[in-house]
C-alpha cells in the first residue's frame, strides 16, 4: 500500500513539474531515479551579483519545493566564486566584474530570502568559493582540458560576439566550465534553471562523465519577463521584483508589469488555478494586477502587510508622499564644501555615480521638496532644509528623507 501511496505521490508531482516546466533531459532517467527511493541531490545555483532573489528565481525555487515533498534534498549553489566573472549567458559584451568581498556581501540575504519558498530544513546552502577556491592551476588545466574552444563556441551568445567582432575575455569562457564543476564537486543527480542556463546545464552533465561521476538530468523553468516587458527578470537589467523588498515597493512594481504578461506571472509564480486568475484578467486587468500584488506580498511578507502597501500606493498615485520614507543622515560640514546635487545623490544611494545623478537631473527626474532640479550642479546648502530635513523624490514615485545632523 505504501509503495502504490509513492507512486501516486510521485506521478502527481511529475505531473506538477510538467506544467511548470521548459524542459526535462531526461525524464525516464529522473523517473528510475525517483522509483530507486535513494534521496537525491538537486542543484540549483544563484549568483550574487546583487543582494536580492527576485520573483524570475522564485519559478525554479518553486520547482524545488515539489521535489522537497518527495525527502529529497535541495543544494542551493551561491556563485560567490563565478559572480566574480558574471554569467555571460545572453550577453553581447564582457560584463564588469566583482571582486569576491562584493559577491559574499551580496550573498549574506540569500539563505533568509531561499527559505521563504523552501524548507530550511531540507536544504543545503553552500558558496562554490568552496571547492573553487582550492582548485590548483594544474587542477583548472585539468578542468580546461575536458571541453573544447569549438563547444563553447557553439554558445549562441558566444558565436554572435565572435561573428561580430566583439571582444571575448577568457574568463568568460570558463564561466560555464565553472558551474559544470559544481554539478561535479556536489554529486548532483538533477540540475535545475532558467531556460538560459541550458548550455551550461548540460555541460555539467558532460563534466561529471569525463569526472567518470553519473550524469545529472536537466530541468529547465520558463523565463520570468521583467518590468520592461521584453527581457527576462535581471538584477542587472533592474527589471526585477526582490522577494525581499520591502511590501510597498513590491506593490508598486507589480502594478508596473506589462497587463499582457501579468497571467505568466501567475501562472509561474503562484498557485492560483489558471481559470480563476484569467477570470480575474478579462474582467478588470487593473484590480487583477492589485490581486496579484496582494498574493505575492502575503507569500513572503504576510497578511497584515498588504493593507499598508496599498494604502501607500494609492497615495503615491495620487500625488502624496509615502510614509516611512527610507533615511539618509548628511553632516552640516559637507555643505561647506561646495556640496552640489549630484554629490548628494550620489552620497545617499540614490544613484549609483555622479554621472547617472547628472543625467536623471538633466531629464528632469529628480525633485528636492516637491520642485523639479534640473541642473546637476546646484550647491545644496541649508536653505535647501526645511526643520533640517529635505525630500528627494527620484522619478515618479522613488523618495528618500535626506536629515541633516
């Protein structure tokens, strides 16, 4: 009775992962593994390359979960080593890199922010500066040696850069031999990811052959679109929805996402049956995006958030200032000393570098208490404070309270 029990079990959750799935290489071999009743090692890998997972991780990390049902074990792989390169995948030139401080401050969420979806208790998390780190230059010869220049060239990204004259560093050909590694040091028995990564899926499973290490089978998830609603969700391409941002900006981005890719949304992200939430759609495709930030805010922020995020929205909406505004704390002595706009902006994260904070100025996207600056070289003096406090508004709708002390 109990074996009939598992097999039931485990064709429901074949099923499960069916119609969440891209593709699955291959399924009769997951299929004998599931029927072997040995647990087995998933792999599923992130790199830090920012400190937030966004809702795009959060449709393998679902794929996960079902195979947790099962007792099997989840190994979530943090890139501290290979955000050092960046993945190239779907690159058309060589990304910036990170130094190995910036990917483990990055990293140091993660393991709070996988454990909304998975159980904590059936995963592993591990950094790939563990094993990647104590590789000897004669033991990455080895690894070089496994693959050729002509197979990694057939990477459709690869081969465009080339065909086009574009520089191709040599660090970013070990990309993927650095990912397949990790299938090889961990043992894995399935590897999951994003339909981008099947390149460097399967060639992990090549690497645990040549290792003489059995090859790991290949689950691939759909793509989640971002904000832009043309390139896959990307941290880098800032497009994205953290799972951990706070419920008020997870509001308001979900009220941004293109209406005519709001039902992947719910069909990759959550568990609202397919007939209810395209009846939602067709009915009011603004209230169904307010459902779906409702439901993405109580998976991982809770019930007693949602009233509160929304009220803030509506209020932005309508031209107000949000409450519990994020601060940023500026000394009287800096603006003795020709203090402009842009080092304000710069100095309170609001931008990434003075460049950027001269452009957004210039294109008229930033306000100092309610008034429009469009010159980037304003001198910000006390008369910009009002009872030592100024609002910066970035955009439509970004704000912070700059406080002086």
């Amino acid at each position: 009775m109990k074996e009939v029990l598992f097999m039931l079990e485990k064709n429901i959750i074949i099923e499960k992962l069916r119609r969440l799935t891209s593709e699955i290489i291959d399924e009769d071999s997951i299929l004998n593994k599931l029927d072997s009743n040995n647990k087995l090692i998933i792999k599923f890998g992130a790199d830090p390359t920012r400190p937030d997972l966004h809702l795009g991780h959060s449709v393998a990390l679902r794929g996960l979960r079902i195979f947790q049902e099962l007792g099997h074990e989840i190994v979530f792989v943090i890139g501290d080593y290979t955000a050092m390169i960046g993945d190239p995948s779907g690159k058309s030139k060589t990304r910036v890199s990170l130094s190995y401080e910036e990917t483990r401050k990055s990293a140091e969420t993660y393991y709070q922010q996988v454990t909304k979806i998975l159980d904590k208790n059936k995963t592993r998390i591990v950094f790939n500066s563990e094993w990647l780190g104590k590789l000897s230059f004669e033991n990455i010869l080895e690894l070089t040696s496994k693959y050729t220049v002509a197979q990694l060239m057939e990477r459709d990204d690869f081969s465009k850069r080339f065909k086009n004259k574009l520089p191709i560093g040599i660090h970013e050909l070990l990309y993927p031999l650095m990912q397949g590694y990790d299938s090889v040091e961990l043992k894995a028995d399935i590897e999951v990811g994003g339909t981008d990564q099947t390149f460097n899926l399967l060639l992990g499973r090549e690497l645990q052959k040549k290792y003489g290490i059995p090859s790991q089978d290949i689950i691939t998830f759909p793509l989640l679109v971002g904000l832009d609603g043309k390139n896959k969700m990307s941290k880098s391409l800032d497009n994205y929805i953290g799972i951990d941002e706070s419920p008020a900006i997870i509001f308001e981005k979900i009220m941004k996402i293109p209406d005519d890719i709001l039902e992947s949304y719910f069909k990759l992200t959550t568990d609202i049956e397919e007939k209810e939430y395209l009846n939602w759609i067709s009915e009011d495709i603004f209230e169904a995006h307010k459902k779906y930030a409702r439901i993405i805010i109580m998976m991982y922020h809770g019930k007693n958030e949602i009233s509160m995020a929304e009220s803030q929205y509506e209020s932005i909406a309508k031209g107000g200032i949000p409450n519990n505004l994020p601060e940023v704390f500026v000394s009287k002595e800096n603006l003795l000393d020709n203090f402009n706009l842009q080092d304000l902006l710069k100095q309170s994260g609001i931008v990434n570098s003075k460049s950027e904070g001269k452009r957004l100025s210039e294109q008229g996207g930033i306000s100092i208490n309610d008034e429009r600056i469009t010159d980037p070289d304003k001198r910000i003096t006390l008369s910009d404070f009002v009872d030592n406090q100024l609002i910066i508004k970035r955009g439509k709708n970004k704000f912070w309270k700059i406080i002086l002390q």
